[in-house]
C-alpha cells in the first residue's frame, strides 16, 4: 500500500500538492488572510479544504480497499516447525530460518530452500506459472544429505547454518551453501534446491524447507518494480493548460497593476487631490499616491487572487468525482461480467479512465490472458485420414470475417452435439469424431496403425496418473498441458493409462480382436526426453509379449527426417493435414514408432548407458548422440493437433483492436514455438507475413556457451542481436508494403535492452505489425513496457493475470489485469480489473471512448466556463480603474465553481455519449480519430 | 418546415438487449442490469442538418426582432430632460472653479430654466448624475461598516472605516469615506410660477430602510474634520430616515451614474418651463467630472434604455442574415449527410 495511518497524511497531502493548481490555491488562501485579498479569508480557504478534503477522502478509500486484500495474502497460513512440532503459522510471522511444511497444491509462503520431500529421492514438482507463465511443472531436489528429513519428529535436534547471496531480482541463479552441524562439512546450494515465493507445489504430498528469504527479499518482491502513482496524460495536459493560463493570468494583473498605479499617482499631485472623496491625503500601504510603486506591486497581488476564476479550483475535483462515477458505470457493465466466474469488470483506479480511449500499445502476457491455460486434444491425422470435426476459435474467427454463414450453421450443429452428448465437460478433449470414437476404430480400415496411434498417445509422456478413491475417476498431472491433452484422449479413445510405477506403465486396452477390455503392462526401458534443441521425445518399451518398441512423438520438421524410407504410403496426406492444422492455429506433433530388434537394443543400451554415466562435459552430447541412432526408421503413424485453448472471442478481439488502430504485442515466458503457434492462433500472425526472429540460439553462441568464457559470450551475443536488429531493419526498408512480425527471444531480449541497442531495437519493433517476445522474465516485460512507453510517447497498456506480469502492468500506464483466475497479485497491482480478454474490446472501444471523450469536452466546458467568469472580471476592473473592486458577491464567487456551475458540467462529463455503444463498437475508426485530436 | 433529426432513440428492448442477454439470479445478485446502470437511457441527440440549423435560426429571429422593436419603442416614450449644470454654474468671471467650489463662504446658489420637450406624466423622477466619479473604487467601497449603521449599540465599531474612522478620538457615525462624501446640492423647483413640490420620501430601498439602517442611530461626530467631503446630516434625525444618505450609500457599479433625488407629482405640458434653484456645494471640479439634473418619466420598461431593444434587434437581425446566408449555401453546394471524407483524419490519410 501507498500509504500507512501515519505517513497518510503527509504524503497524501504531498501527492496533491504535486499539482500545480494546488499550490497556486494554497498561496490564494494564505494571502487572503492579509487586506490585499479583494474578498473575505474563509471565502478562499473554504473551497481548497473542500477540494483537498474529497480528493484525499478518496485516495484514502482506494488505499485501504488495496490494503485489504494486502492483509488477506499476509493472513494465509502455513505449517511451521516451533517446539518441537509443525504448527500453523500466520505468512506475516515467518522468519528467516524457520523450518516450513508445505502440502500439495499450497503456495510457497517465501523462497525456501529444499530439504526434503515426500518422495524418496527428496524431489519435488513445482508449477511456476505466477512466476514465468509456464505451465509445466519443474523438477526440484534437495541435497542427499537432507533427504532422509522425512517427518515431522526428525527435525528436532537438527541444526544447519545456511549462508547464500543477498537478496537479488534474479529467479534462476542462487548460489549458496549449507553447514550441517552434526557433520561440519559444508555442501553448496543451487538453483535446484530453492524454491520461490508464488511458486505452487505440485505432484508431491509435502516438502520441508528452510525459509532463507521472506516478504520483500523474495525473488518475486525483487522483481516486483514499486507501485508509481499514475497519472494521466490529460491531466499532465491539463497542467500544460493551466501554465497558459497562469501566464495569461500574470499578464492581465500587470495590465491591472500599471493603471491602477497610475490612476493612485495622479490622485495627488503637489498636495492637490484629484479624486478626493478617497482621501489620497490620508493613505495607506494599499492605495498611496506618494508611493505608487508599493500600491501597485500589492495590486499586484490582489489581481492575482481576483482574476484566479482562470484557474478552476474545482476543476480537479469534479474530474476525480467524474472519474470515480464513470469507474461505477464501468464496473457495472453488464456486457463485461462474467458469468461463469462471476466477476465483473472493476476499475480500481479511476485515475485512468481516459486513457483507456488513447491506448496506442497493447502489450499481453500470452498464459491465462489469450489462453485459458489449457490444451484440448481436437484433430487427429491417422493413416493419412484427418479425423475430428472440432472447429477452432481461429477458425471461427476467420469464418466470421469472411462472412460464411456455412461455417456457423456447422458450428451450431456441433454446439448442438455437444450438449446432447453431454461430454464437452471433459478438459482438455474436444474431438469428436465418431468413426473413431467408442470403440468404432475397429471397423475404419487402417483400424492396426489406429491402435498402434492410440497406444503410443497413452504411453509416450511422462504423466503420472491419479485415480479418485472414491468415484474412481483418473485424473493426470503432467509436465505440460499438451501431454495431459494427449493422455486424456487416449483415455476418452479407449487406452486408457491408469498406474505408473518405477518399471512401467499400465494400460486399460481395447483389444481389436475380442471387442473386450484388456489390462496391460509394458515395461518403460528409457525416456529419451523431450529438449527444446531435439524437439521430440521417445520411450522405449517392452510388452508383456517381449517385443521391444520404440514410440516418438516430435516436430513435423525433425521427425520427418527419421522417418524410413520405405514407408511412406500416407506422409505426404498427413503432411497435408499438418500444414493445414498449423493454419488453424493448432499445435502439431508427429507420432511415429518402430520395432526394435535385440541386438540393435544391446547396442543401443550400451551406449547409452555409457554416455549417461559419462561424467565428461560432452555427457550430453553423448546422450543425444545415442539416442540419435536409435531415433531412426520410424514408421510414420499420423499426427495429432493440439488446441492450446484461446480464451473466447480472443482472435475476435484482437483483430478488432488491430483494425482500431492499436498495436499489440505479446510478452510470454513460453517457448518461441509455442508462442510462434499461439500467434497464429490469436490472428496476430497471418500467412503472408513476414517474420523477423532474433534468437540467440545460432549455433557459433552455442558453441562458445560450452567454453564457458562469460565475456566472450556477452560480446558476440551483442554484436549478434545487433546485426540481427539491422538486417530486420533493411527487410523492412527494402520491402514496400508487406507486413513484419517480430519475434525475439529473452536472451537477445537482454542485449536488445541494453541502453545502446533498445533505440534500435524500438524502431525494428514499432515498424513491425505485431511483436513476439517470448521466454521474456518479469523484469524484462517490466523494461519493455517501459522502453515503449518512453520509446513512443503513447499510451501503453499492459495485460496480465499472474505474479510474472505485475512488473509490467505497474510500469505500463494502464494496467490492466485478468481476475477469475488463480492468483490476485496481478489484479492487485492492476488499474482495471476484467474477466476475459475479449472485455478488452468493450473496456477500450467503448468506456474508453466514452471516458475520453467525456472528460476531454467536460475540461473544455471548465476552463471556458471560468475563462468567461473571469473575463467579465477583468472587465469590470477596467471600469473601476483596477482598484481591485469585485464585480460579485464573495461566497458567490468562491461557490461559482464549486457549487454553482460544477454540476451541469459533472453531469455532461458522467453521462455524455457522443456516440452510442454499438456505434463505438461497429465504427473502430473513430479510435483513430480520437487519438489524433 | 421544421425538420427533428433523432440520431439516437436507444430502445434496446426491441433490439439487442433481448436476444444477447437474459439477465440470470446470479447476476442480479452483483450488478443491477438497469438502463441506467447500463447507461442504455433514451437519448436525444439532434444531428446538425442544414434544415435544422437554418428553422433555428428563423425562429429566433422570428421571436427577437419583435421583441427588440417592442422595446425600443418604449424607450422612445420616455421623455427625459438632462441638464449638465457644474460648468454653468460657476460664475463666468472664476478661473479657480476648485478654489471657486472650495470656498465656504460664497453663496453658490445657481438658478436654471428647463424647458418641457414634450408632456411628462406623473410621476416624473428627479436623479442626479455624476460622471467620472468612481463610487466602485475599492478603498472607497470598503470604506463603512454595516454593523455601525445597523445598531445603536455599535457605535464605536469602525472598523474598515480607514481613512474617515474617529475625530478627535470619538468614532464617527457613520463612519468612512462613503457616508462621510455624500452628494450635497440641494434642488427646488417652480413650475411656469408656482413652486413645484418635490417628494423626497421613498426614495430608498425599503429593504435598506428597514434592517440595514438602524432607527435608534444618530450621527454622531460627522463632517467635524478640517477637511469636509459633502453633506452634513441633522444629529436628532435617525439614519433610517436620512433617505439621501441611504442612497448615496447604495454605492453605484459604475463612474457614470444617477441617483434618485426625488419625485414629482405633477404632470408637466409641453413646452412648459421649470425654473431650478440648487446650491452648487458638491466639488467634481478637482476630478473633472460632470454633474447634471436629469427629470423622466418611466414606461414598462423602466427609464430610457435604447440598449436593450438594439441589442434584440442586432441578435434577431444577425439570425435572418445567417439563416439566409445558409439557405443560399445549401441551395447553391449541398453537401451529402454523414460524408467520412470530410473527417480530418481521412483528409489526413487521402492525403499522404
């Protein structure tokens, strides 16, 4: 929170006296105690305290509803070790050093480093998506010496003395070491063992660790950039105004003060008064015709507070009181509540209103903003058949905008299905096809390669299952969404995956030749897992016949080339179906398999088995060298497309937002695949565009990555992004009108950002129709958002739901956050709060407008209303030769903006509209025009 | 014909609202699905069409031409005689008119003949009028204290009475620069031969008599300085009933003013004489401004005001011009409604 109950009213004071205004009153209110003052002190004073009173009366409101939700997280509790036993403890209370005990599916109160956990091998799965975005889980281990900590009562007597490095931003080093005091030996601590704040545990019953950072040395508070106070571009604009008028304001009281003085002069000259019924013989400070220059310099003074009407006191307020009502209509938009999680829409600060309708940059986190964060298994290519008839919503985004009533009559046919089956409850699996479902694949022609298809998706994966006790349903936690997709398929499609153990994996099957339900066993002999540089995973396995299988799934590019010769009766159809998955946005992956021969298995073992025991540098290398040769002569058996699940109406919105005029980008922490895919996806990537990538994956950086040598790395990486940089500008310059999309990873994200390079870098970026930054940290989506927000002047917009984006979303000048989802920390740091994404297009292109347009015509109508009161003022002063005279009544002058004309002009600011909803909505371009004027 | 374009009658009933949402118990729970709330209310936004814009124009001139000539017609009833008097009653032979004005001991008493242009109907006004005098100068507006005035047992509240406070350590009543100038040439009048009466009563506001000039106060140690501004007042007569103090206090907004001397209950034939005898005591030599002895009659309207129906007729007149001005324009180069071509930033980018 911004504020405590001590420092409250000091500060807030201090934030409201950042306003010129403000200040120009203050002095008003201080003078008009004095006699130069042309009207009585309580006059002046009485509106600045009324002013400074609602506006503080506020910002105290906003601040303690913040401050709530503050002391929500803080009172979450944890288990932690205290005398003797684990007991439950208050976040608030945990102290460094302290002994936790985390359950499944809790959050890590603080960063903590691993002890032990409830597996043997002291592992633990840890879903970082607060973090990072990412949603598959990761792997953590503790030291061997903590693992046998494995219950409560060993902890008492135990002692360690744990030293690390201060607290720091960075989420993926920590060095460190730990003492145990029995031993006296000292063991280093890595990454490996530390587990951070907002991070979830997963897939583990409960984990102990030691508390080494809590609160604000956390790595997640490190990444958090503090919460500025914001203020809009209008209001900055207004300031700019008020200067004008300031000036005009200075000018007018000179005009004012020279005749005044001259008129005193002349009132007495040699002893002879001219005007005499003022007694110019008997003077005093304010009016002296022997010292003319003193009652000019004080008239001086009295014009400034008289003409100050030019400077609207209330103007401030009854913005913040417009502002705050247009907020209420906001949150109580019944077209941006959702209904399922029953959330509307929440402007918390209403600061920012009308920036919403000057947005010039769109800048989106990809996890649970576009997606749902969830994959659905849709298409299947078989034997050169495509199977499922799913429609995507890039899809139906395009359908619509080519206007094809065809397609939407076919969508409702399936909505129809849907419901009448009453099984699109199932997450993560909307196929639906049903040559191949319930068991019918028997009777389909190529019914062999169909089984061999559906038991590969249920054994190559790493998934562990979960089977209910109590209603015996099986649910999945895998590393990734995508293979929890593809287990639950196989479950729907009749293989279903049931148990895991250390030697395999058990299968319920469908046994093609009996009709009957069969259990199986086969016996997992490798995982060949899945690298971003292989781009494919395999296991290998032996069924219960002793036949030795190999089963991989991988990109089309990579497992295309291992596939053999000979068979390939159906690649060029599957290939077909890949190409045209990939246009609907959908993930792909190619499955193909092979049976192994034993002496070609020995070989293999040998060699792997040597390369994994290897303890060279080159270990993986060897690795990756054997299961090359394995990897071989594949029999190609079809493919699968995965839907990573957009959000609804999500292409439909950006699409409408891109034809308003604003530009988007998308900072994710996922893979560039992934994000590459989700790009298409979302319409934000069409066919036809050309893509710059910069990456920092080229294989000479590699190479020197291996040679360790830090400063050689830093440099040539540099001058890579660089060169990368100014070859994507020459593109740009060379081609006429095509349309770029840039696409940059988080390394070359680093050196783009470095304070040489990010001009460039900005220009690349702003020439380009969309940007991609991907496996982008918090910190780095918090500099991008600034480097645009600086970069191009606009107004910035950022959007986000997790942990990872609040950098972003403080830095940017909206921030906007998607609440509904797990995790408030992004909500809380946001100036609007919506459900969906697709709210965003309601938010912007309507509230937006209206806000915008409404508060822009509500400041023209203040200052011309004040312009015009003071005007008849100066007037008048020019017909009592500037004396000082007011034309009206004091109380009627200081109410004539507070009270007397601020409520036409509220009331236009809160329920104007230019332009109805639907017309906002239907013509975008008026967007554009707006942000012109 | 007057032709009403409503852009905007928003009735969602009919339209989107029933088919894209029936508001479910869940919502109704959080958010009030109003059409207030959804800021969905009928609205009225007329769209500027040259047909519009030009009936606008007609009918307003239509209503203020009348209107203007309705008054200056009774501004032309009133008759009013104004007879500038500071210069001409000076004697020819003065030079020195402030030394002339100053000396207490000349008797200044002046005599002039007014000649009745045209019949004046009772009752006829009798103001004075004084120029260039700044009643509205704030020294000299800030100088009084309404408290004094009000009540008896306030008499030595003086403050903001600077520089006219106390004489002699004593407060004054009433105090400060305003009562203490008060306007003091007196007037008679005789009409052809008979003397004239003139009604000095009511000439206040009642207001002013009643709450803010205390019955129960008598001046006390006015005019008692070396230096006397203007009117000395009787002691044994209440401020209440000081009319011509009440209404010099009635300070004027601007230099240029009149201020009701009187009334006169007679109605006046034209042609007629009025001999005017007035004692020239009030100095506006020493700020070269004018005095002059205004009699009128009044109308509906009030005194001779030409401003006003001018000012009426100028607006109506300027409604008939524009609306003839945009009758030939539209006749002679219409443009299409709602043409997006001329939006600036369409402009902007045909442009480029």
């Amino acid at each position: 929170t911004k504020y405590s109950a001590v420092t409250f009213i000091p500060k807030s004071l201090f934030e409201q006296f950042r306003r010129v205004a403000n200040i120009y009153f203050l002095v008003v209110a201080c003078l008009s105690y004095t006699p130069i003052a042309p009207f009585r002190g309580a006059t002046a004073v009485g509106p600045l305290v009324l002013v400074l009173l609602v506006t503080m009366v506020k910002e105290a409101i906003e601040d303690w509803r913040r401050k709530q939700q503050d002391i929500e997280v803080n009172n979450r509790k944890t288990k932690v070790f205290q005398d003797g036993a684990f007991r439950h403890t208050k976040w608030t209370k945990l102290r460094v050093g302290d002994v936790v005990k985390v359950e499944k599916d809790e959050f890590f109160p603080a960063d903590l480093v691993l002890l032990s956990s409830s597996y043997d091998d002291a592992i633990c799965y840890v879903e970082t998506m607060n973090l990072d975005g990412e949603t598959n889980l990761k792997l953590k281990q503790s030291l061997d010496v903590t693992s046998r900590l494995q219950d409560d009562d060993s902890f008492r007597g135990f002692g360690a003395v744990i030293r690390c490095e201060d607290p720091n931003a960075n989420l993926y080093s920590f060095v460190g070491n730990i003492e145990i005091e029995e031993q006296q030996q000292q063991y280093p601590l890595s990454p490996q063992q530390l587990l951070l704040r907002d991070s979830k545990l997963r897939n583990t019953e409960y984990v102990y660790g030691v508390v080494v950072f809590t609160g604000h040395d956390t790595k997640v508070m490190q990444n958090a950039t503090s919460a500025p106070s914001k203020r809009s571009k209008i209001e900055k604009k207004m300031d700019g105004a008020i200067y004008v008028l300031m000036s005009i304001l200075v000018l007018i009281s000179v005009i004012g003060s020279v005749v005044f003085g001259l008129a005193t002069k002349h009132d007495l000259v040699d002893g002879r008064m001219k005007r005499w019924y003022l007694r110019p013989d008997n003077p005093d400070n304010i009016y002296d015709p022997n010292n003319p220059a003193v009652s000019a310099a004080l008239h001086f003074f009295t014009a400034m507070i008289l003409y100050g009407y030019f400077i609207p006191i209330s103007l401030y307020v009854s913005i913040e009181l417009v502002k705050l009502l247009q907020a209420l209509f906001i949150n109580s938009d019944i077209h941006m509540y959702h209904e399922e999680s029953d959330t509307p829409a929440h402007a918390r600060t209403s600061n920012l209103n009308e920036e919403l309708g000057q947005v010039y940059t769109i800048l989106t986190d990809k996890t649970g903003t576009l997606t749902c964060n969830s994959m659905e298994f849709i298409k299947c290519s078989i034997a050169g058949t495509a199977y499922g008839r799913g429609i995507t919503e890039v899809e139906k985004a395009m359908a619509k905008r080519n206007g094809s009533p065809v397609i939407s009559d076919f969508e409702l046919g399936v909505e129809d299905f849907h419901q009448s089956e009453g099984r699109s409850a199932i997450k993560g699996f909307n196929f639906r096809d049903e040559r191949v479902m319930d068991g019918n694949w028997v009777h389909q022609q190529h019914s062999g390669v169909i089984e061999m298809f559906f038991r590969l998706l249920a054994i190559c994966h790493t998934c562990i299952p979960e089977v209910d006790e109590v209603t015996g349903k099986i649910s999945y936690e895998a590393e990734s969404p995508d293979e929890a997709a593809f287990v639950v398929a196989a479950h729907e499609l009749g293989f279903t995956f049931y148990q895991r153990t250390q030697a395999g994996v058990y299968l319920h099957e469908l046994d093609p030749s009996s009709g009957e339900q069969v259990d199986r066993f086969y016996k997992v002999l490798h995982v060949l897992e899945f690298s971003s540089a292989r781009r494919r995973m395999s296991v290998i396995v032996k069924d219960e016949e002793g036949k030795t299988f190999i089963f991989s799934k991988g990109a089309d590019s990579i497992m295309y080339e291992r596939l053999s010769n000979s068979e390939s009766t159906y690649s060029e159809a599957t290939q077909k179906h890949i190409n045209d998955y990939a246009d609907a946005g959908l993930r792909t992956l190619v499955l193909a398999y092979r049976q192994l021969e034993e002496i070609e298995y020995a070989k293999f073992e040998r060699k792997f088995t040597a390369a994994k025991n290897s303890v060279s540098a080159d270990r993986d290398e060897l690795i990756d060298e054997a299961a090359d040769l394995i990897e071989r002569d594949l029999i190609l058996l079809g493919a699968t497309a995965v839907e990573d699940k957009l959000q609804k109406g999500v292409p439909d919105c950006i699409d409408k937002l891109a034809k308003a005029g604003i530009k988007i980008w998308v900072l994710t922490g996922d893979k560039m695949e992934t994000a590459i895919n989700i790009g298409y996806a979302c319409s934000l990537l069409r066919q036809g565009m050309k893509q710059i990538t910069i990456t920092l994956d080229t294989p000479d950086i590699i190479a020197l990555e291996k040679g360790g040598d830090k400063g050689a790395i830093n440099k040539a990486s540099k001058v890579s992004v660089v060169q990368q940089i100014n070859e994507g500008k020459k593109l740009i310059n060379a081609s006429g009108n095509e349309s770029f999309a840039l696409i940059i990873d988080g390394k070359s994200l680093t050196y783009a950002l470095k304070d040489d390079t990010k001009a460039a870098f900005l220009d690349l970026a702003i020439a380009c129709g969309s940007v991609i930054c991907c496996r982008s940290s918090p910190k780095q989506k918090a500099l991008v958002t600034r480097l645009v927000k600086t970069g191009t002047g606009k107004v910035t917009l950022a959007i986000g739901d997790g942990a990872n984006d609040v950098g972003m979303i403080q830095e940017a000048d909206i921030g906007v956050g998607i609440s509904g989802a797990e995790g408030m920390q992004a909500v809380m740091a946001s100036d609007v709060s919506i459900a969906q994404f697709r709210f965003l297009e309601r938010l912007l292109l309507v509230h937006g407008h209206w806000c915008y347009s409404r508060i822009s015509s509500m400041v023209c109508y203040f200052l011309y209303k004040n312009i015009t009161f003071g005007v008849t003022l100066f007037l008048y002063e020019s017909l009592s030769t500037f004396s000082g005279q007011t034309l009206y009544n004091d109380w009627s002058m200081s109410l004539y903006n507070v009270l007397f004309t601020s409520l036409p002009v509220i009331a236009m600011g809160v329920f104007d509209q230019d332009v109805s909803a639907r017309f906002c909505l239907k013509v975008r371009s008026r967007y554009i025009g707006l942000k012109i004027n | 014909p007057m032709v009403l374009r409503i852009a905007e009658l928003t009735s969602f009933g009919a339209g989107a609202s029933a088919s894209t949402h029936q508001p479910s118990p869940a919502i109704q729970n959080h958010m009030l699905d109003s059409k207030f709330t959804q800021q969905e209310l009928p609205a009225c936004k007329p769209i500027l069409t040259p047909k519009w814009v030009i009936s606008v124009f007609l009918l307003v001139g239509v209503i203020f031409v009348p209107i203007g000539v309705a008054s200056l017609l009774a501004s032309n009833k009133v008759v009013e005689i104004v007879d500038r008097y500071d210069d001409a009653c000076v004697p020819s032979n003065v030079t020195n008119k402030l030394a002339y004005i100053q000396n207490s001991t000349i008797s200044k008493t002046c005599r002039r003949t007014l000649k009745v242009p045209k019949d004046m109907k009772q009752p006829i006004f009798v103001y004075y009028q004084l120029n260039n005098f700044y009643q509205n100068h704030r020294r000299y507006v800030k100088s009084r204290n309404d408290q004094q005035l009000r009540d008896a047992s306030k008499a030595n509240e003086t403050t903001l009475c600077d520089p006219e406070k106390t004489r002699d350590g004593m407060a004054i009543v009433p105090c400060g620069l305003i009562a203490w100038s008060t306007f003091n040439d007196t007037y008679t009048f005789q009409h052809n031969t008979n003397n004239l009466s003139i009604d000095k009563t009511d000439i206040s506001w009642k207001s002013d008599r009643d709450h803010k000039f205390g019955s129960d106060v008598f001046p006390k140690n006015f005019q008692k300085g070396p230096l006397i501004g203007g009117k000395t007042l009787n002691e044994s007569i209440p401020l209440s009933e000081q009319e011509d103090l009440i209404v010099w206090m009635r300070t004027a907004a601007l230099p240029t003013f009149r201020k009701l001397y009187g009334r006169i209950y007679v109605d006046l034939k034209e042609n007629d004489t009025i001999t005017v005898t007035l004692d020239n005591n009030y100095n506006t030599y020493s700020f070269d401004g004018k005095k002059s002895l205004v009699l009128s009659t009044s109308t509906w309207l009030g005194g001779k005001n030409d401003f006003l129906g001018l000012a009426y007729l100028t607006v109506g007149g300027l409604c008939f011009f524009l609306a003839f001005a945009f009758t030939l324009l539209y006749l002679i180069k219409p443009r299409k409604l709602g043409d997006n071509n001329y939006l600036s930033w369409n402009r902007n980018s045909a442009g480029h």
